[in-house]
C-alpha cells in the first residue's frame, strides 16, 4: 500500500488492516496462515469497502516466447525464481 493508513477512497477499516499486518507478518503467502490472513482482508474488502473493483490493471510485462517456468506471485508480482528459456531444437 502507498499509504498504510488509508485506501484510494480514503475508506478506512482496522480490521482490514488487521489482516493485512497478518498477511505481511506470516511470510509465505503459499502458507495456510498467509492464505487465511489474505482471505479474510479481501472478504473484509469485499463486503464493506465503498467501492466495486471492475477489473485491475497488471503490470506491463512481456517475456520472450520460450521462457518457461514464470508465474504470477498472489501479490501480484511476476515470480522469476523457477524460470529458464526452452532450448531451440
């Protein structure tokens, strides 16, 4: 968050908060703690921010056709850690 005491709205929610400080603090978002902790901001979010998300906009990222193994990280950022380029036959 650019500020961690407020949203884009200027909608405030300690709860939401809350879990977002469990979120952060479990480490591994692949955990069952950092999924609970996530899931229960977005629920949070869901049900009483004041606004409908219509659709988000991703990074802008292009990668070369025959690099495999990438993936979208759950915070929205592009996992390079298992990547390799397919060798040309």
């Amino acid at each position: 968050m650019n500020n961690p005491d407020s949203t884009d709205t200027g909608w405030t929610s300690q709860p939401f908060f809350d879990a977002l400080d469990r979120g952060y603090a479990a480490g591994d978002v692949t955990t069952e703690e950092a999924g609970q902790a996530w899931n229960d901001a977005e629920v949070i979010w869901m049900q009483d921010a004041p606004n409908i998300p219509i659709a988000g906009l991703g990074p802008t990222v292009a990668f070369a056709s025959d690099l495999t193994g990438w993936t979208w990280r759950t915070d929205g950022g592009v996992d390079l850690s298992q990547a390799s380029f397919v060798s040309a036959e």
